[in-house]
C-alpha cells in the first residue's frame, strides 16, 4: 500500500497541473493553489487550469522534431496535459493544437474527480522555510509561472538572495473573427500536406509584402517602463522586432511563401501569411507568428490594410508582457530543489524553459522526483541523450554563455552525425538515437 503524503502545489499552470497529475497517480495527495478568479494576470483572462495564455498551439507532432519527440517521452509518463491537448485539438496540420476551453475542461474534470485532489483558490504570499517544511514533512511545488504574483515575487527574492531573478518580455499574437476576413482574397491550405486545408493563407506580393513591413515599422509601439531593460524571447520576437532587422527577415521567417503559390498568378507567393484555428468551430483565428507591441488602434489600422482583411475584427489584440525566472544553475540542486531549501521544487517555466510543452514536461519530471521521496523509489531522470533530459540538463547546467530560457530543441541534445548527410535524414537518425535511448532508460528505471 502506498503511502498517501500531501504534497502543495503552487499555481495551476502548465507545469502545477502536470506535477500535480503525476503525484496524484504515484498516490500521493495534493492540494493545489491557484490565484486566479481571486487575483489575476497581465496576461490570463479566465480561472481556468492551464489556461494557455496566447497561441493554442503545442507545436509539432513530428518525432523527428524535438518538441514531437518530447510529446512521445512525456506519453510515456501518461502526462495530463497531452492527454487533454489530444481530446481537444482541433485541425493544425502537423502541429498539436487545441480548442482551449475544452482543454481546460478536460484537465479540471479528470483532477477533480481524483479522491486525493483539493483545489484551493488563494494566492500563496509566502514560501515556507525549510525547517517548517520538514517539521511537517511537506514538499512544494512551486509552479507560478513567469508572471508570478509580486507578493510571492518577494518571498522568492529572499529565498535566493535578493535582485538574482532576471526579466525578459514576452509578446502575445492577436485573435481575429473568422467571419470578419474576405475568402475570396485567402486560401486554405497547408504547407507540409498539398491536400491539407488547416490553415488559412493570405499570399502577398512583393509591392504588398514591403508596403506591410514599412506599415509594421512605422506604427506606433505601446511604451515599456524605462526602468526595465528589453530583453526578448528569440524564437517569440514580435513582428516589429523582426521587421527592423531587415525587408527581408519577415518573409524568411513567419512570412515564408515555401509550399504555397499565390492564387491569383499560379507562382510561389513572394510572403504568405497564415492564420490559425483557435476553436473547433472555426469562429477564431490567430495569426501565426504575429507576436506585436504595436498598439491597439495601429494593430487595427496595419493587419487591416492587408488582402481580404479589409474589415477584420479582433477577439483579442496583441500585446508585450514581462515575464520572470530564475537563474536555475546556480540556485538548483540535482532533484531540482532549491539548494537553500530543499523542501521547495521549481517547476514550469519559472526554472528558464519556455512554452507550453516544456513547462508541463518539468512539472511532470519534478512530481515524479517528489513522488520518488515519498514513496522512497529514488526517481533517476532521463539521460541528456532524450529530449526530456537535454532539457533537465540545461535548466540544471545551464550552457556555455548566459543562462536564458529555452525551448526543446535538438541542439541540447547531444548528436553527432556522419559528415555530408542531408538536414531532414540528419534529423531523422538523431531522433531515432533519442528514441532508442528513451526506451533504454524506461526499461532500466521505470518499468
Ligand atoms: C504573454 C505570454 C505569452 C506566451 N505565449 C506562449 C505561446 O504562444 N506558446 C507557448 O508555448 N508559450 C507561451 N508563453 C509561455 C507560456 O506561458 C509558458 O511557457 C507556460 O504557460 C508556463 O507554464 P507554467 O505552468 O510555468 O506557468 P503558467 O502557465 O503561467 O501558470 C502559473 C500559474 O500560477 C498562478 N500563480 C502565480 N502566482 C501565484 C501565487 N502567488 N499563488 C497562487 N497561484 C499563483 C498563475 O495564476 C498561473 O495560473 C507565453 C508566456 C507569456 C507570459
């Protein structure tokens, strides 16, 4: 009989909810806080569990992409999140998205028909020290993502020696009505699949391709606090960034016409645009790479001037936020503790990863760990050569230059290839070697 020990878990994001799941299922009971329907933030609209903040996209299904292969490891341990992404995902091509609010339904019913799961609604101020913890032998996961409440904000300051949390800042891409787009300047269609129809496109011009970029660099921005130093996310640049960097860096990145022609000449569009479902029904839409700080009414004013947009209509604007975390290789522990209390776990995106995926993947690894004490079946973590360990590594090391937050990606993952062999088969063998090492590590240490 297993032990049945209450472990708190704070936030009910990505990464708590995931933690959450995986203790509960080792049978351990958990109580869980979250702040929202109380307090709110910058960023979250509903009280929902997981609620996904901007995109509804988990990104590639591709095992010979590295954020496929996480969603094969991380099935391995039965992980909430995929379970519910799976029964709310809505057409994407190769891509895992979801209809968010079935999602979110979809993770509440199952935690809340769980005997040993209680759901608090309080925002948590204070973390605990470590000999109170023991005293009571509790264990926390601290889940409150990169927008943490400022009270809790402090307590962390002093749990890790004040002014060592860094900031960078994150941008939110906008949610239009289906209805409100002209169809006969778009098209359906996928890049991957001549068949697919997922996406909506719009192909651009090279006159309306460099009258866009000229549009996005002259709009006005919303202004940041002066105080604060700007410090982007690299593969979630917002538009404008992108645009200054050069004429050209929009149409080789969101905007790329590769797999597309443009309808009205029968050759490869000179930009393509496309739009993504948000919903089930189709009503909602978001534009894919779209991540803007330019402000309302110019938002308005530029995605209206393009094709077929003429009267486009927002569900949501887009929008720049600051975000948080922690310099994990100098304050973490090997079972990612902190180092200054060992009774208190990070997890999600506060440790210095970034998305969805990988949030949850770090909630599900340390609700395995804390799992492991208390039922004492010490959890060995994935080796660096699974997707799942690389990330795990790199949040615990940190690499060569300074520590920011990182997605999955197969660069952590180390791979060496045979000389002159092509990209796609490059990356076809490294995943099959990541896969072979996965299923190697399951067999040894959790089956
Ligand atoms: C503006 C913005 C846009 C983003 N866009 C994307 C995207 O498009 N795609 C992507 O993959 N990732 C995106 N991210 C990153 C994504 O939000 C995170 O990777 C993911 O949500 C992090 O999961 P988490 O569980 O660590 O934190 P969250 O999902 O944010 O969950 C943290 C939870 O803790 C709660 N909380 C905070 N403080 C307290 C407290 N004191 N007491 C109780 N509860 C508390 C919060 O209300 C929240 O529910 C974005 C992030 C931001 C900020």
């Amino acid at each position: 009989m297993i032990e049945k020990s209450t472990v708190t878990v704070i936030g009910g994001g990505l990464a708590g909810v995931e933690a959450t799941w995986q203790l509960l299922r080792l049978g351990c009971r958990v109580k869980l806080y979250e702040m929202r329907s109380k307090v709110t933030t910058p960023a979250h609209k509903t009280s929902d569990l997981a609620e996904l903040v901007c995109s509804n996209s988990f990104k590639s299904l591709d095992p010979n992409i590295a954020s496929g292969q996480l969603k094969n490891e991380m099935t391995a341990f039965q992980s909430l999140i995929l379970q519910a992404a799976n029964i709310a995902k809505v057409p994407a091509d190769k891509a895992l998205a979801v209809d968010r609010k079935v999602f979110s339904q979809e993770l509440m019913k199952t935690l809340s028909d769980h005997p040993n799961f209680t759901l608090l609604r309080e925002e948590v101020k204070d973390i605990p020290s470590e000999k109170d913890l023991s005293d009571r032998n509790e264990y926390i996961v601290l889940a409150t993502g990169p927008l943490t409440s400022e009270s809790l904000s402090h307590s962390l300051s002093n749990l890790i020696g004040d002014e060592k949390h860094l900031a960078f800042y994150d941008a939110i891409a906008p949610i239009v009505d289906c209805d409100s787009i002209d169809m006969n300047a778009c098209f359906w269609g996928n890049r991957h699949d001549e068949n697919g129809a997922d996406y909506l496109n719009i192909a651009l011009n090279k006159e309306e391709y460099l009258s866009f970029v000229k549009n996005i660099i002259e709009a006005k921005k919303t202004p940041l606090h002066s105080f604060e130093k700007i410090k982007y996310f690299e593969s979630c640049l917002p538009l404008e960034v992108l645009a200054e960097r050069g004429v050209d860096t929009l149409r080789f990145g969101p905007l790329k016409p590769k797999g597309f022609t443009d309808p009205r000449t029968g050759v490869m569009a000179y930009a393509n645009i496309q739009l993504r479902r948000e919903d089930k029904r189709k009503a909602m839409l978001s534009f894919v790479g779209f991540q803007t700080k330019m402000t309302w009414p110019e938002q308005k004013r530029v995605f209206s001037s393009l094709p077929g947009l003429k009267n486009l209509e927002f569900f949501r604007y887009g929008s720049v936020h600051r975000n948080t975390y922690l310099p994990s290789p100098k304050l973490l522990a090997d079972d990612f503790s902190f180092l200054t209390n060992r009774r208190v776990f990070p997890a999600g995106q506060i440790v210095g990863v970034e998305g969805y995926l990988e949030s949850a993947s770090i909630g599900l690894l340390v609700g395995q760990i804390i799992a492991g004490k208390i039922n004492q079946r010490k959890f060995q973590l994935p080796p660096q050569e699974t997707v799942l360990g690389a990330l795990s590594h790199y949040v615990l090391k940190g690499s060569t230059g300074e520590f920011s937050p990182m997605n999955a990606n197969w660069g952590l993952v180390p791979f060496s290839a045979p000389k002159k062999m092509k990209k796609n088969e490059k990356r076809a063998l490294q995943s099959s070697q990541v896969q072979s090492s996965f299923t190697s590590y399951l067999k040894a240490c959790c089956l």
